[in-house]
C-alpha cells in the first residue's frame, strides 16, 4: 500500500494537480469595471481676453469677471465700463474703465488729480487728508500713474462716511489715448483687480 500511495502522488504531480505552485488567478468579474490611471486636473480657468473696442482695449478677465454698463454714480459722457465680480455671493462693481484722448500726464492732472509737486513728485490733490504720493507704474506697450486716496462710501445701514474708504485712481496710457481707472471706496484693491489692470492692452487703430 505504501507503494502504491506514493506513485499515485507521483502520477497527480506529474498531472500539474498537486504541488507548490500557487492557483491561477480567478477570471474578472465582467460586472466589475477595471482601473483606470487617473488624469491630473486641468487645474483653474485661465482668464480669457475681452475687446472694450469702444475704449481700444483689451484686458484678460478671469471666469468670475463680467462687464457692465457705466450707470448711476459710474455714469461718464466718455466711453466706459465697468468690471463686476462676486462679494459676498453678489455681484457688484469693482471699478470702471473711462476712455480719453491724449498723453498720460495730462490726463493724469485734467482726470485723475495728480500734479507735481516743487520738489518734482507727482502728488494726489483729490480725496481728504494729506496728499500721498504718486507711482509710476509699466505694462505692455504703455506707461502709467496710479495712487490710493481717503474717500467718502455710502452705507445703506450708516449712511455717508467723508472718510470711511480708499480709492484708487490709476491713469494708463500708450502716449496718444489714455484709459481712467477708478474705484469706488469699497473694492477694486485685491490682487485679482491689480491684475486684470495689468493686462490692459491697447488695440491697434485699423
């Protein structure tokens, strides 16, 4: 019997039945889908371009971004816009955008308020409280002046306050047409607003 025990043993392993090789994989359940490697993120929306041809520029705008009409306190006899974005899940007007004719500093004095000073500073006469002192600023294809000055907001709640807010006023210019930039006390002084005003390109006059 020991014998015959052992060549049957011999015979299974032999046959691949027995032995220390491991099992086959069982076969995929079709019900069950197979892994796929996942993609990388497209990651935030890039800004995209918006053509103000009535002001001959054009500025990147991120998805959040939308442009209006320049009515109520905005109103301009000039070509204008505004750029509205989401505040506390509303959208209001950041700041607007006014066209006008001719270089930077006299637009920057007639619009903007800034004048030099005896020493040869640009300084702020708009706004309250001592002036401050104007920057120079650069972008493509154009020079600027911008400052930041004490102003009056209106409060639904509290009213008028003379000084209760900080606007900036930015001129833009490529020598021949400048662009007026204003805020309104509130917003308009994030680093979104600083950078869509950096964007700004003048259009090529067809």
């Amino acid at each position: 019997m020991p014998r015959l025990e052992t060549l049957t043993v011999l015979g299974l392993v032999a046959a691949g039945l027995v032995g220390c090789n491991p099992p086959a994989d069982p076969p995929a359940d079709p019900a069950t889908p197979a892994s796929v490697a996942a993609e990388p993120s497209a990651g935030p929306s890039r800004p995209s371009a918006y053509e103000a041809r009535a002001l001959g520029i054009s500025l990147a705008l991120p998805v959040d971004r939308s442009v209006g009409e320049c009515t109520g306190d905005w109103q301009s006899d000039r070509p204008c816009l505004t750029v509205l974005g989401p505040v506390q899940g509303q959208q209001v007007v950041l700041f607007s955008l006014q066209a006008y004719e001719g270089a930077l500093e006299a637009v920057a004095r007639d619009q903007a308020g800034f004048e030099p000073g005896p020493d040869g500073r640009w300084m702020t006469t708009f706004g309250r409280f001592q002036p401050n002192e104007v920057e120079r600023i650069t972008g493509p294809g154009w020079t600027g002046m911008r400052a930041t000055t004490t102003c009056g907001i209106s409060d639904a709640e509290t009213g008028f306050h003379a000084a209760g807010g900080e606007c900036l006023s930015q001129v833009v210019s490529n020598g021949e047409q400048s662009i007026l930039v204003q805020t309104d006390g509130r917003h308009g002084l994030d680093d979104d607003t600083a950078a869509i005003l950096s964007s700004i390109r003048f259009m090529a006059v067809p």
